[in-house]
C-alpha cells in the first residue's frame, strides 16, 4: 500500500539522520486534498492561506509527518527563562530533515509516476501579519495527528515537542481520521496553566498568544544563536505535561 510505502521511507529518513538531534518514532497522516477545512483555513489560519492544488496543481491527497523529539531534549528545554541550544539546534536539523524527507519522498514517488510537491518547513510566513501561507500545523489536524492545545501547538499521542512537516501528492490515500476527545488539559477542564506560566515573556495567557510579542522574542534567540543558522525559536510552552504525549484529566 502506497501509505505504508511513505511511512517506511519517512521512518527511514529518521534512522539515517545524522545530526545530533534524535527523535522518538514519527506520527504520519492522510487528508483528501479535498477536505472541505482546507478552504477553512483562509480564516481560521491566514486569508491568503493556500489550498492543496494551489501547492500542486491535481492534488488527491495531503501527508502530514511528525518528528517527535526525545525527552533529553525536551527536559533541558524546561529548564531557565532562556531557550537552550540543544532546542535551537533541534530546530535547525530538524527543518533540514523535513526537507530531506520531502524530497525523498518526491523522488520514490516520481519513481512510481506520482507527482508530488511540498512547501518549505518553515519561514514561509508573512513578517507583518506573521501568518503563513501554508500552515503545517493546521495541515496536520486536517490529517488527524492531533488537536490544537492552549499554547497554539499541535498536541499529538506523542506530543507536541517536535516538528511537522507535509507534502501534497496526485495519488488517493485514505484519509487518518482525526481525534475527537480534547489533547489539551486547559480546554479539556481548565486543569493545566504549564504553557502560560512557562512563557518567559508573558506573550501566551487563557486569553491566546500575542504573536507579535513572541516574535520579537524569538528574534532575539535568533541572534543569540546565530552561528546555528536561522533559530527563531524558543519551545518552551512546549516542554509542558504535554510535551511527550497525551495525558488523561
């Protein structure tokens, strides 16, 4: 089956990474390039936020991949005000691993006459209105990996501290249906504050995220680790309960 295919070469690509980040086993899923939430996210996420066929022209199915980060990771991140540069180089690997994954999937599926096609991992966004035009994440729940915390993340079984990559094919894989209970535990019953206390600079509260704040703050980690290569980055409201997996209220 052409789902199990990507899941081995997107596993494989994992395995054969070479950097100094190590993942726990990714979380991959299907959305119909024709889901009626994709024209959605023209107002839920960005009104100029693209459609699968406008990433590639006869789109039958979206993938969505997450890269989970192991908890060494995760565990040095919560610790200071200051995002570690353990964090800030996780997140430059793991951009470049989304970027191999992709074209190595774009390359196994020319191979079998598929057309595929993919949207870079980050840094596609507009720096005024600091929305994307094609938002990873919110293609993501589309495709069932999980369900949207208070700190704005994708909460997934395994988590949230991670990456999220996607890619959009011409060949029909059946969608992954998406969860229905609630990941997070704030929504769920009001019972975690971690995210919001976890904010070095109070930019994330129970009334949402004042992203122009959080932007300017993780320019500054930007600069500060500026030999990693482009870091914009912090991650900690992601180091919260939530970090590694779903936990039951």
């Amino acid at each position: 089956m052409l789902s199990q295919l990507i899941t081995r070469w997107i596993t494989e690509e994992v395995s054969a990474f070479q950097g100094v980040t190590s993942y726990r086993e990714p979380i991959i899923g299907f959305a119909s390039a024709h889901d009626p939430l994709f024209p959605k996210l023209k107002e839920v996420a960005a009104e100029g936020h693209l459609l699968p066929s406008d990433i590639l022209p006869g789109a039958q199915t979206v993938v969505a991949f997450f890269l989970p980060f192991t908890e060494e990771i995760i565990d040095k991140n919560r610790k200071g005000e200051w995002p570690t540069r353990e964090w800030a180089l996780a997140y430059v690997e793991t951009n470049q691993l989304i970027t191999r994954i992709c074209e190595r999937l774009k390359a196994e599926l020319k191979t079998l006459g598929i057309r595929a096609a993919f949207a870079p991992p980050t840094h596609n966004f507009d720096p005024v209105t600091l929305s994307s035009g094609w938002s990873h994440k919110h293609v993501a729940y589309i495709a069932g990996l999980g369900r949207f915390g208070a700190h704005h993340m994708l909460i997934t079984p395994k988590g949230c501290a991670g990456r999220i990559g996607s890619l959009v094919i011409d060949a029909f894989i059946s969608p992954t249906s998406r969860p229905v209970e609630e990941y997070c535990l704030w929504f769920k019953e009001r019972g975690c504050r971690v995210c919001f206390a976890s904010c070095p600079i109070q930019a994330l509260s129970s009334q949402g995220l004042d992203k122009e704040r959080c932007y300017q703050w993780l320019l500054k980690v930007a600069e500060a680790y500026a030999d990693l290569g482009l870091c914009d980055v912090c991650g900690k409201c992601a180091t919260g309960p939530c970090a590694l997996g779903v936990l039951k209220g």
